[in-house]
C-alpha cells in the first residue's frame, strides 16, 4: 500500500512512543511524504525519526517538542510545520494521558485536571489548528477532500472501567468534538473521525495499569490479545485515506470486540 497516501503530508501528536510510533511509521509506509511529528520527549521522536528513515529514506521529517495541552505550543508547531510542508492532508491527534487507576474519592484534582488538559483541551488544541488549515487549503487531487483528522479516544469512553473516571470522562468528550466538527467542516470536504483502542501494550498503559490487570483484559478480549501499537495505527491510516473517503463523524473501536462483552468469558 505504499501509494495509498502517495504524495501527503501528515502530522502525528505522541509521536515518541506507542500508538503514535507506530502511526507514524504507517504514514511513511503508505505514501506519505512529509511527516510532521511532536511529542514531550525529543529523544523518543529521534527514535522514531530514525526508525522511519532506516527503512523509507525519502520521507521528510520535522520533529518538534510538543505539549499539546499549551495554546501557544500548538499554534508555534503548526505553523512551523506548514512552514515546511505547505499543508496538512492528515493529521493523527494521538497524544493522551492516563492516570493511575484510583476511584474518585482517592483521585487528586492535579490528576483530574491533568487528564483534562491533555486529553480534551490537547486534542481541542490541535483539531482546531489542523481545521484552520485545512480550510486554507484546496485538495490534492489524488485523495479529493482538503484533509482527514482521526482523533484517539478509547474504549472507556463508552465503557466504564474500575478506577479510571476522569481518563473515561476525558476521552468521552473527544467522542462528542468528534461528531460535532464532522457535522461542522463535512460540508467543507474535512473528514473527521475518532478509534477507540482496547487494552493496548504502550508504555503508557503499562505504567498506569498493574501487570496482573494486562492478562486480565487479554482475557476478556474475544479475540484473546491486548493490542499492539501496529493495530490502532492501521486503522487510524485507512480513515486517514481514500478508501474510507465516504466516512466522518464515526469511532471505530480497535479492541479485538471486547465491547461485546456482556459477561464473563
């Protein structure tokens, strides 16, 4: 599928670990061009940097430290990118924040206000900056529409989790910016879209989950797995892409069907 995304420029938010590796890498190896990619750890988007370019050397890349609960960061990074690129075709709102799991009564109003910085204003932030692009822009006439965002919810925005309140209320919220700028920019050929991932293996579901809690949701997954970064990453870049050219305004959940789950396995 090298062609699939021939020619565009992408921008990816969490860039230096996880999910948002992982997409960056499928946007250089279905086409992309140019990447744009930011994150908290410079080190991490170096990694990620040289990853994509040991195997897709023509890719151009931009990394910049981003922490995309700050306004002003956010405005400095798009317009550093489109500096370079000219544009944005696709942009992978990734970047997220999970808390240790606690109930409310034991959970700080740091940590709530945390998860709501990163987790909704963070995507509220850098959707709007991509929207204000994007409506700059004219379509490159290989895709058709001026440009795709996916945005990174999760499961527990629809399904309630032990001690996770203000990550499931955080990434519930993304569900409805989702749905409301699809309403909102459809009619200006920008297609937005969200994945809900499962129970995924990256570094920061690792660290915020005890270890016993991983085999647990394998467990109760139908599919008998948690996630891989790899399988949000493909199914972020194929709502990015022309073969879902037909599709906004939706939340597909990666979860290997655990949100079929009505009872014990």
């Amino acid at each position: 599928m090298a062609d699939l995304l021939s020619g565009g420029t992408a921008v990816v938010t969490g860039a230096a670990s996880g999910i948002g590796r992982a997409t960056a890498i499928a946007y250089a190896r279905d086409g992309c061009s140019n990447l744009l990619l930011g994150d908290l750890s410079v080190a991490g988007l170096e990694e990620t940097r040289k990853l994509i370019l040991d195997s897709y050397k023509e890719v151009k890349v931009e990394i910049s430290l981003l922490d995309v609960a700050d306004e002003e960061v956010v405005e400095q990074f798009f317009s550093k990118g489109v500096q370079t690129f000219g544009r944005v075709d696709f942009a992978a709102n990734v970047a997220g924040y999970a808390h240790k799991a606690a109930p409310i009564h034991d959970l700080s109003e740091s940590e709530y206000e945390k998860s709501y910085a990163v987790n909704q204003k963070g995507v509220f932030f850098c959707e709007r900056a991509e929207i204000r692009q994007m409506l700059k822009q004219e379509p490159l006439p290989q895709f058709g529409y001026r440009g795709s965002i996916v945005n990174v919810t999760s499961l527990c925005a629809t399904i309630s989790i032990n001690g996770l309140a203000a990550y499931s209320a955080t990434k519930g919220g993304i569900l409805g910016l989702t749905k409301t700028d699809a309403l909102d920019y459809g009619p200006q050929n920008i297609r937005i879209n969200a994945v809900a991932p499962g129970n995924t293996l990256t570094p920061m579901v690792v660290n915020a989950m005890p270890a016993n809690h991983l085999d647990l949701f394998a467990s109760m997954t139908p599919l008998r797995r948690n996630a891989v970064p790899e399988d949000i990453a493909n199914a972020i870049v194929w709502l990015s892409s022309p073969r879902a050219a037909y599709i906004t305004g939706i939340s597909i959940p990666v979860d290997g069907g655990m949100n079929l789950q009505t009872g014990p396995p």
